[in-house]
C-alpha cells in the first residue's frame, strides 16, 4: 500500500459545496435507496436493476436538496453560532 501514488484534484474554492453535497447526496441516497428496496421488497434477482433505478431517481432529488439545505444551514445558522 505505500508504494501506490496518492491521487490529487485541484479545483477551485467555490467548488467545494457543490463537490461536497454531490458526493454527500450521491452516498446518502445510495444508502437510503438500497434500505428501503430490502425493506419493501427483500433481495431478488433483479434488485440491482431496481436499486440502480431508484438511485438514479433519488439523486436527482437528493443532490439540489443537499445543496439547498447546506447554504441554508451555512449562512443563515452556523453564520449566528460562535465557535471558538
């Protein structure tokens, strides 16, 4: 493991909220899609073709979401709270 290269991006800084509620929606409803399909229908021969529709769906949800509840809780919450 410590010869493989580390990979970097660089990317500017204005980026990041939407790299990061992309990755955060594309994870959480990932998760989320795969419960609830075992939940309601169990594990069939077709779940992966289920779970990839449903999380198709769900991300396209998920992620303006994500994106509009992380500015709402950054500028209007955590801009009121003071860390020390």
């Amino acid at each position: 493991m410590a010869g493989l290269p580390t990979i970097r991006i660089r990317t500017r800084r204005k980026y990041y909220r939407l790299i990061f509620t992309g990755l955060m929606a594309l994870m959480m409803s990932l998760i989320i899609s795969t419960a609830l399909i075992l939940v309601k229908t169990g594990y069939s021969d077709h779940f992966f073709a289920d779970l990839l529709g449903s999380w198709g769906l769900a991300f396209i949800f998920a992620w303006p979401s994500a994106f509009i509840c992380a500015y709402l809780i950054q500028e209007h919450v955590l801009s009121r709270i003071e860390f020390y």
